[in-house]
C-alpha cells in the first residue's frame, strides 16, 4: 500500500502531465500565423512542459539537494509559463476564459511545488 507522500507525488505528476497536455492543445488552438503567438507559443511550450519533466526528473535524484533543486527548476517553470499566458490572455491573441483556467492551473500548481520546496529545505510553517 502507497503512503501518503506517495500517493501525493503521483498525483502531482498526473496533473503535471495533464497541464502539459492542456497547453498543448491551448496552443494548437492558436492563430499560429500570428508572428507575436508564435514566438509566445514556443515559449509558453517550453516552459509548461518543463515543468512535468523536472518533477520526473527529481525522482532520479541521488540526494534531497538534487530533488529539491528539480522542483525548484518546475517552480521556476511554472512562473514562467503564468507570464506567458498573462500575455496572450491580455493581448487578446487568445480565449480569455481558457487561459484563465490555466493559469489557475498554473498556481496551482506552483502552489504546489513551493509548498514542497519549504518543506523540503526544512522552512514550513504549521
């Protein structure tokens, strides 16, 4: 039987997973021809899919140091994808209401990942 913290590590990787997916088809769903949403689009790629790939990656980490500096790299990830979709909601290059229910995903998701970072450096407070 899993513990919690490991049903809790799934879990996040499975929503990861998902949000990569989302993005995925967010972007396709774009006017690519758009010379501003391609450029954003690529950005927003790289750095939603970073994030999924960085949780995967912490689990090969040799030590806590490895595993908190990969979730640290997804947070990052993270933060950087909520700037890109900001700037396409707000541009109007994209569906507003689609975009906003990434980027709640996004802090979700973030939320997450920095809940777990204090955690694991030792600085939660309860």
């Amino acid at each position: 039987m899993q513990n919690n913290n490991s049903k809790e590590k799934i879990e996040l990787k499975r929503r990861a997973y998902i949000y990569a997916l989302d993005i995925i088809n967010f972007i396709d769903s774009l006017d690519r021809k758009d010379f501003s949403i391609e450029i954003i689009s690529k950005q927003l790629l790289r750095s939603a899919t970073s994030i999924g790939a960085n949780i995967i990656e912490a689990q090969a980490g040799s030590t806590k140091k490895d595993f908190t500096n990969f979730f640290s790299y997804a947070l990052k990830s993270a933060n950087e994808s909520k700037f890109w979709l900001g700037l396409l909601r707000d541009s109007h290059k994209a569906d507003g209401n689609k975009a906003n229910q990434l980027l709640q995903e996004t802090k979700e998701l973030s939320n997450i990942l920095g809940s777990s970072i204090l955690t694991l450096k030792g600085k939660r407070k309860f």
